[in-house]
C-alpha cells in the first residue's frame, strides 16, 4: 500500500484545541483527587510560571505592546492572548497605572463541570504563577496585581487590574485579593484591536490550536520535576486515558469521522496529529509521526511519551472497544499500528 493524504481542517485545529484543554484542565483534577490539593496548587504555579517565563516577553512584542505603560500592557497582553486562544476576556483601561483584564464565564481553563472540583488555592496558584511576576520580568519593582474576584468562589469571572503602586512593593504585594472592588463595565467599543495585517484570518485559526497545545508541551517537564518519572507516567496516563475516552465523540464530529473500523480510527488518530503539525505518514492501519513537534527542543523521557500515547489508547477503547492499538516509538519516529 502507499501513503495516504492527510487533510489539514479546522476541524483538525478544533479537535487538537479541544483535547489539550481537557488534558490540562484534566490533570488538575487527577492531581486534586489523587495527590491533594496542596500539589496540585504546586503544579499549577509552576507550570504558569514556567510559561510567563517563556511566553510573556516574546508575546509582549509579537502583540506590539513594548512601548506602553507596563501596568496597560500586562492588561492587554491578557486580554489580547488570551482572547485569540479561545478564552472570553474583557479589558479596561481606568490610567497609566492601572488597568483591568476579566475572564467572564464560562472560565476556559475550568471547561464545564470541571470549574466545581477546582479548590480556590489551585486557582490563586495560576496569578502567584503568572500574574504577579509580570513586573518582575518588566524590571519594573513597582508593579503588582490585585485579584477582585474568581469564578471558583462564586463571582461571575475571574477578574483584577495591573497596578503601578509608585513604590517598590514586597513579594507578598505581587498578588493581592481585594474581593470588595469590582471592574468598571467593559466597552467593546473602546477596547483595542490586533492589527489586522500583522494577524491574518490564516494565522489567527491556528492560534487558538497552538494557544491549547502550549499547556500540554509545557506541563510534562513541570510534572516531572515536581512528582518523578515513574508518578508522572502513572498521573497522566490515566488523566489522558480518559479524556481520549470522553472526547472520541466529539473528536469524530469535528473530523467527519463516521464508522468504528480499524480504518476510521487511523485516519481520526492521524488527521489529529497532522492538525497539531506533526509530519505524518499514514499506510492503511499504520500511522507514523517524524519527530515530536509537540515537544521540540525538550528532553522528554519515553515514560512521558507512554503516558500522553494513552490519550488514543482511550479514544481507541471508545471507538471501538474490540482494537488493538500497538504503540512504538524510537529516537526518530512514533508508530501506531491499528488492529
């Protein structure tokens, strides 16, 4: 047999959005559950510090935000990146000093259900991670963020400004909680907008996939540096085992997947690692992957490998729980045998 074509879609982006959402909002619950809310507030510090890190200052001027007030451009930085991933924001500008970003439900990183086994110090965990070493990583001592309010306690958003405090400020001032004020109204109208010629139609529909496939690249290492090999390949395999359960469905649907053969499964599992931008081969019922594109530039050991390859172990097991599906994989190459 010869290779097969392999159609790059929007269903393609949509799926690999879909499915790196759930397996991170995913293992925050399997951390939660299984190890207690104390590391699972750990992990998620330091797998958001460990994105401001490599992120931030890059996004700061891919967005052309550089030479605003830094208090103005955290708050569209937030508002900008975060809206292009897929993510409701709002923004208000009330000065120089200080400025508003909001996340209105429903919260993406808390999809569905989900929001209602998140503890508030997981929550907190991503704005002592991100939010507040924004003015650390701008040089500038003065500059903190004041949370008013989460949609884990209850409030409708998560919500808080940028502010320049004209003083230096102490590391326990970086994230500070003020639950009694609340974002003035926000107005699409006097919001700013993406220059369109730097961001076209063609490059936006890949960035709410690339947006989702950031939390997923960047989770392993934190994982293993927190927690070790052997209990990373046991947290989350079983976390992507079964979000390849749940989503096979709406996975099928966004590709136009319509049967439960051996066959259809190869093209499904294919087409998605195709829309992630993997360089893929398919021949009948055997799928080969070049390379990781997902991990590149990152030393990720084969445990890690095993344990994201039980995300189409499980959409397997949905599909049609009579297949096989042999993985193997070497310096070079991923294989998926489909039997």
């Amino acid at each position: 047999m010869t290779d097969q074509a392999i159609e790059l879609t929007t269903g393609g982006y949509k799926a690999v959005a879909k499915l790196c959402n759930a397996l991170m909002t995913g293992l925050v619950l399997t951390l939660v559950t299984r190890r207690g809310e104390d590391d699972a507030a750990r992990f998620v510090f330091g797998h958001f510090r460990r994105q401001h890190l490599e992120k931030f200052l890059p996004g700061l001027t891919k967005l052309g935000l550089g030479g605003l007030p830094d208090a103005v451009a955290c708050a569209q930085y937030h508002y900008f990146s975060n809206a292009m991933g897929g993510v409701k924001t709002e923004y208000v500008r009330e000065s120089d000093e200080k400025a508003w970003v909001r996340y209105p439900p429903p919260r993406w990183i808390w999809q569905g259900t989900a929001i209602c086994g998140v503890p508030l110090s997981v929550n907190e965990a991503i704005l002592h991670g991100w939010h507040g070493h924004n003015g650390v990583s701008l040089g500038n001592p003065r500059l903190g963020f004041v949370c008013t309010g989460q949609t884990v306690a209850g409030d409708p958003g998560l919500e808080g400004y940028y502010f320049d405090y004209g003083r230096e400020i102490g590391e326990d001032e970086r994230v500070r909680f003020a639950p009694d004020e609340r974002m003035p109204d926000f107005d699409p109208a006097l919001a700013p907008a993406l220059d369109v010629a730097a961001w076209p139609d063609d490059r936006l529909r890949k960035v709410e996939r690339s947006y989702a496939m950031e939390y997923v690249r960047s989770l392993l290492p934190v994982m293993g540096e927190l927690f070790g090999e052997a209990a990373t390949e046991d947290l989350l395999g079983i976390t992507a085992r079964l979000i390849g359960m749940q989503y096979r469905d709406d996975v099928a649907a966004l590709l136009g997947i319509e049967g439960t053969s051996a066959s259809a499964f190869a093209q499904m599992l294919a087409q998605v690692l195709a829309a992630q931008g993997e360089e893929v081969r398919i021949d009948g019922n055997v799928v080969r992957q070049q390379g990781w594109r997902l991990m590149r530039d990152l030393d990720v050991p084969d445990a890690g490998a095993r344990a994201l390859n039980r995300l189409w172990e499980g959409m397997a097991a949905a599909h049609n729980r009579h297949l096989s599906l042999a993985f193997e994989l070497d310096a070079d190459e991923f294989v998926w045998r489909v039997g």
